[in-house]
C-alpha cells in the first residue's frame, strides 16, 4: 500500500476545488516551505517539493481526473505516484504561480522561471504509443523501442559551439546567469532576482556557433531505449521514462519518455478489470452427456470439464487466471460464459431423431430448479 499523502490534503483543499483555489493553495504552501526563506531546513524543502508534486497533478485537468479515479497507483505512470521532479524543475514549471512584481519574485526569479542563478534548460518530453496483448499485458513484457528524437550534437558535444574557445563568460551578468535589480515598493526596498536577458540564464555566450546544431547544441537522432511494462496495465495508463526525451539546448537536461499503453483486441478473450471473460459455445448433445473441452486463457491453453446437463447461460470460474492486479497482490479470474449451440439445419433423418424426443419427459423444460442468468451474475461478482 503507498505511504504517499492525498494530493488534496497536501494542499488542504477539497476534491471539488476549482482551479483558482488549488493555484491559491499551492501559493500559500510554495511560500510557506520555499527553500530560501527555510535554509537548511531539509523537512520544509521536503513539503515544497510534495505541494509542487501534488500541484503538478491537480491543476492538470487530465491528470486530476485521473488521480480521482486511480489515486497514486493511477499517477506517474504504471509505477504510480512517483514524481520525478527536482527543484528545477519546479522553478522552471510554476515560477509564474507568483505574478511579476509580488514581493516573492525574487523566489522564483520573476516570469524567468528561474532562480535567479544560471539556469538548466531542459528539453522537451516525447510521448509514444505502446500496443500491448492481452498475454503481454498478463505477464508484464520488456519492449525495446527506437525513439526517433532530438539528441546531443556529437560535433560539439551538445555545447552549440564551435570549439572551446567560441564560449565565453556573459559579460552582463559575469557568469552568474542572473541579474539583481533593487525596486522601491510600499513594503521598502524589495531586491529582485531575474534571468539575465543577454544569455537567458546561460552563464556564458557562443561566439562561433557549431556548424552542425547551428549552436543549438542538439540535431535529429534515434536512440534504443528498452522499458519493463509490469503487470496489470490498463489500456490509456502511461509511464514516464526519465531523462530519455529530446535533448535540451547546450546541454541542458533531457526531457522525458512518455509511454502510453494501448491494449490490443484479443481474438477470443475480452478483459473486464482484471477477469477475463470467453464465451464457450457447445453442442446440444455435449451439453447433454458432458465433455472436456480446450478454452484459450493468458497463459496459454487449458481444458475445463463441463458437466452433463449444463444449461445455457452457465458461468464457470478458472480463480486466478485472469490479470494481475497492479503492483499488488493476486490476480484476477476467467469466467467461461456457457453458450448453447442450437443447429439452423437438419436432415429430414435428424430432425426425425429430434421428433421422437420430443415425447421423452426428460426433455421437457423443469426451470424451478434451476438459477436465472441473474442470480448467477450477482453471485460471481457479490
């Protein structure tokens, strides 16, 4: 079971918060635990980071609707709830949650996005479409997939420069990626810290751009990245493979892999939830003596006996061969839906056979001893 906290608790906000209260919230708790009022303070940067993670999700409208539904195990991809986010990230995404001009500009430095030191730029996520079967799906599968994407420049090494010497220190901001400005304000004197205009929080400037990136630092490439897809995924879950995105500018950090999973039709079996349904169609004379009968299931082949006298509409259970439940325990069930085949076409010496029984009194209709179609549904899911 996750030890992680509700996201709405977090924020101290209810499910049926609107947007402006979950982005109010946040606000509150960002200036709260921001690092730079709490120095050192490893248990407030812990809480900055949590309310960033759970803001991260709830201001997202398909990301709340989907952590209403699955909660963390929903969250993160098929691993669930883990967030990959560092303080950059942080900064970077929600740096504008304070407004320029608000007394704690300074914090998130202005519309900058950044610190107000050198900042890391970070590329792009790719999101890809993963197909799944229901077998691959049963057992969980390792993919290998090529990722057509932008990657480091091998001519510079991802700097966007044409040698060593084409780098130089800003001149603006010497270095430092940041440029410190004093403004006067009904609170006093308020000192703010932005991203530096001449080299956007770089640090440095190219002189000779690469003439392969054209100083980007980045060009078209392919790349081979092998993922484990655990048990027990749905159809439309994801995954985030960290740092396997495209490649950021001047060597920046990458940015993610976003796997989503599609659940392929299966020929014979239909999942629901983690049971697997089929539907076993038998003859009229088997149903009456009974036989053994091969059914497909995810794990391969298996015979079932279906005993004599088995009416239409009866469901049998196979515990435990339907899907695993997502990181957790246990595993779902197969229930074999019964289907009596009734014949369109006799011969006249057929239909004769079928005639004479007709009279036998173990061919008329005793239904009182027998459960409705619904009776039998509520007892396997009750």
């Amino acid at each position: 079971m996750s030890t992680k906290r509700d996201y709405y608790e977090i924020l101290g906000v209810a499910k049926n918060a609107t947007e402006v209260e979950i982005k109010k919230a946040y606000r509150q708790m960002a200036i709260k635990f921001h690092p730079d009022k709490n120095p050192g303070n490893k248990e407030a940067e812990d809480k900055f980071k949590e309310a960033a993670e759970a803001y991260e999700v709830l201001s997202n409208a398909e990301k709340k609707a989907r952590y209403d539904r699955f909660g963390h195990q929903g969250m993160g991809g098929a691993g669930g709830g883990q967030s990959h986010m560092n303080m950059d990230d942080i900064f970077s995404n929600f740096g504008d949650i304070f407004g320029e001009g608000h007394p704690f500009e300074s914090f998130f430095g202005g519309n900058s996005g950044g610190r107000g030191g050198r900042r890391q730029k970070v590329g792009s996520s790719i999101r890809i479409k993963v197909e799944l079967t229901l077998q691959e799906i049963a057992t969980g599968v390792e993919k290998k997939l090529k990722v057509k994407k932008q990657v480091a420049c091998n001519s510079c090494n991802g700097s966007g420069a044409k040698d060593s010497s084409s780098v130089k220190t800003c001149t603006t901001c010497n270095g430092s990626g940041a440029v410190r400005k004093v403004q006067q304000s009904f609170l006093g004197q308020i000192a703010t810290t932005t991203t530096c205009p001449t080299c956007n929080g770089d640090g440095t400037t190219v002189v000779n751009k690469c003439g392969s990136c054209h100083g980007t630092g980045k060009t078209i490439g392919e790349e081979i990245v092998t993922i484990k897809i655990p048990a027990g995924v749905g159809d439309g879950m994801q995954m985030t493979v960290s740092g396997k995105g495209n490649a950021a500018e001047r060597g920046g950090i990458p940015g993610d892999l976003i796997v989503q999973f599609e659940e392929k039709p299966d020929a014979s079996l239909k999942r629901d939830g983690n049971n697997v349904l089929y539907e076993c169609y038998i003859s009229f004379p088997d149903a009456v003596t009974g036989l053994s009968v091969e059914i497909p299931t995810v794990d391969g082949k298996a015979k079932i006996p279906i005993k004599a006298g088995t009416q239409p509409g009866e469901i049998l259970r196979l515990r435990g061969k339907g899907i695993p439940v997502l990181n957790g325990y246990g595993r779902g069930d197969q229930l074999v839906h019964i289907n009596i085949w009734t014949p369109q076409k006799l011969s006249s010496e057929e239909k004769a056979m079928i005639e004479k029984l007709k009279s036998s009194e173990n061919f008329k209709p005793k239904p009182t001893n027998q459960r409705g179609f619904f009776e039998k549904i509520k007892e396997f899911f009750s």
